[in-house]
C-alpha cells in the first residue's frame, strides 16, 4: 500500500500547491510507515516529470495521452481512475485547486468513496489517519475518517503545509510512463479557456515577507507608514477585510478565509487584532510576528513575537532600526 500524491501542471508550468501537496504526502508517509509516489497528467511531461523526480519519492508515474494535453473532468478522471486501479494506492492527497474541486470528486465517486476536501492538517492515531476540516470560516474544526473498501481521496488546502519542506531525494526517482486506454468517445467535453481568478497585482501567495494592516491603523492617511515599513523589510504590503472593505487598500491584498491564504517565512501583523477568519488565512506561515496595544488580542496566541505597545511609535522605530543595519 502507497500513498498517491498528484501533482497539478498547467501547460508546462507547476501549480505550486503540488509541492505543498507532496510535502504533507512525504509527512504522511514518515508517520504511517508508506511510500509516497507521486503522478502527474498530461502530454509529452518529460521534462516535468525528472524535476518531480528530484524529489524523495519511491516513483513517478507519467500519465501521458494526447486526449490529456488540455484538461477536461471527462479525461482527467478516467486516467486516473485507470492508474489508481493499478497502482491500489491507500490514500490519494490533491491540491485542493480549482481543477481538482471540479474532476476529483467524480473521481472518488468512481471508488465509492467520497472526497475530503480542502483538508488543513492530518492526524495519525493508532496508524490511522485523520483528517482535519475547517467549518463556519474556520470557527470549529472537525476530523474525518474514512473507511470503504476503496482508497481515501484528501484534497489539501492551500498554505496548510509549507513547499519550501519537501524533501529532495538522494538520487532520482524511477520514472514509468502510463498511458490510459483513453477514446474520444469518453471526452463529453470541450476544453475551455481554464478559470481564472481575477486579475491581480500582487500574488501574496508567493511572498517570503509580508506586512499586514488591521483595524488599528485607524485612518487611510496612515497606510504609508506600514508601507514604510514593507518596503524596508522588502515585503508586500497586505491587510485584514476591514481595510480592503473601507477601500485603503485593494482587495486583491486581503488575507484571510475571503481573502488569500499565505504561507510566507514571516508575517508581520501592525494593528491586527486576529479573528478567527484572518487567522484561516495565516496559519502555513512560518513566523508571525505581532504589534499591537491590545495585550489580550487573539493574534498573540498564534504569535512567535509580539510586540505590545502603540504600533504609531513601534512600527517608525523599527523603519529606523531595519534601516540602520543595511548602513
């Protein structure tokens, strides 16, 4: 028995929630004693496939088939369909994306079995897995366990496991070529343009470094002075709801569950109070680090640092001293 973890490409290019999948699969797999293999689908993936081959797998498969070269449901589900009866893999993990929401739980319905999605952290109790699911905006958790005959399908949510933590491989990993007994017959669809999201001026998702704005700003006229304070530290500037909704700052910068989901090596929240819907959005960060004046504000249970004291006299400080050390 195996874990399965697919990997997501678009036209040549990674989804970078697939190294954050294959780094909770390589975890999952230390815990339960597993190996871990990985797979991806698509046409011509040689190149794509010896990168993820640089990775600590016991193998990649390479669904390749020329009906896979633009994704459909219809396609995408009968390839694996076809691989996962082959390979009898214990658990399937996805990277919850917009592709895998519309063919994995058709896919699990294939198996009888039902899709876990948009999973944030998995347990292991007595060699079995759990699955932990948010609710209500992330205000109660729930853990999930499957049983069934046939393999358990988990997609994960992203910033839940950091991509930065997958493990390299001490040499290659095997590659194997599979090719589904694909028909165009099978392919109800016609490969539309993919969805995107809208456009967006700044991908905070990709940010090492990000500075955070909350309520205790108080006033448009002070966003400069977290601006400041981004730009010394080389970060993207971001904020909770309450500051995009007043229109400071464009929502594309919101974080939090009806915002983005972050995972960078610190975050840095300046007059954050931390409900419970912006810390959905911060929990795969790597170091949090708080101002406020508020000693009893939510945000200091998730911080690593917190500074309490008046961010107007905190933050120019510390613009001061940053400044200092790059002379």
């Amino acid at each position: 028995m195996s874990i399965l973890v697919i990997l997501e490409q678009h036209d040549g290019r990674w989804n970078r929630i697939s190294w954050e999948t294959l780094a909770a699969g390589q975890e999952l797999g230390q815990s339960l004693g597993m190996p871990v293999v990985a797979a991806l689908a698509g046409a011509r993936l040689g190149d794509l496939s010896a990168e993820a081959a640089s990775k600590e797998v016991d193998k990649i498969w390479a669904v390749e088939h020329e009906l896979l070269k633009d994704y459909t449901a219809d396609g995408y589900t009968a390839a694996y369909e076809a691989l996962i009866r082959r390979i009898k893999p214990a658990i399937v993990l996805f990277p919850h994306s917009y592709r895998v929401r519309d063919f994995a739980p058709k896919l699990a319905t294939r198996f009888s079995q039902t899709l876990v999605s948009d999973v944030v952290e998995i347990r292991v109790e007595a060699a079995s897995p759990r699955f932990v699911r948010q609710l209500f905006q992330g205000r109660l958790k729930t853990e999930v366990s499957v049983g069934g005959d046939g393999p358990s399908f988990v997609s994960l949510q992203a910033g839940a496991w950091r991509a930065d933590r997958v493990q390299t491989g001490a040499a290659p990993a095997g590659i194997e070529t599979f090719a589904p007994a694909l028909d165009p017959s099978q392919i109800r669809q016609k490969p539309e343009t993919p969805f995107r999201e809208a456009a967006r001026a700044v991908d905070l998702t990709a940010a090492d470094i990000i500075v955070a704005v909350g309520r205790g700003i108080k006033e448009k006229e002070n966003i400069p002075m977290a601006e400041e304070l981004a730009k010394a530290l080389g970060a993207e500037l971001a904020a909770s709801r309450p500051i995009c909704d007043a229109g400071w700052l464009p929502m594309e910068r919101q974080v939090g569950s009806s915002g983005q989901t972050v995972a960078p090596k610190m975050y840095l929240a300046v007059g954050i109070s931390g409900v419970i819907q912006h810390l959905v959005g911060i929990k795969g960060s790597k170091t949090i680090v708080a101002i406020n004046k508020d000693a009893n504000a939510p945000i200091f249970e998730v911080a690593d640092y917190g500074i309490v004291g008046d961010l107007f006299q905190v933050v120019p400080a510390l613009v001061e001293e940053i400044k200092k050390t790059k002379g």
